[in-house]
C-alpha cells in the first residue's frame, strides 16, 4: 500500500465527513456535494486495494 492510496482513504473520510457536518449545519447542497466526493474517494481507494491485492496474488505464484 503507497501514499497515494492511504492519501485516498483520508480524503474520502474526511470529505464525507465535513460534507455531514455542513448538510446537517444548514449548508445542504455543499455538504450533498462533499458527501459525494468523499464517496467517491473511498471507491477509487477501494479500487486501488483491489488492484495491489491481485497483483500480489499473480506475483506470488511466479
């Protein structure tokens, strides 16, 4: 696992996060929006764990 994807999973917590506090603080279409993009952040954080899991499986049987 390198930076960039611990950098994903950080940014994807907080953006959700900061996005709950403003929706739930009166600012709801900012915070729908940073909800989203801290989905989105988990996914490709998601999709990249994926990814070095299988390459450490093909390496392994090599």
């Amino acid at each position: 696992m390198n930076g960039g994807v611990i950098a994903l999973a950080i940014a994807g917590v907080v953006g959700f996060l900061a996005g709950a506090y403003l929706a739930s603080a009166g600012e709801r279409s900012t915070g729908i929006a940073l909800m989203a993009m801290g989905l989105i952040f988990q996914v490709l954080c998601l999709r990249q764990l994926k990814l070095a899991k299988t390459k450490d499986i093909d390496d392994a049987g090599r």
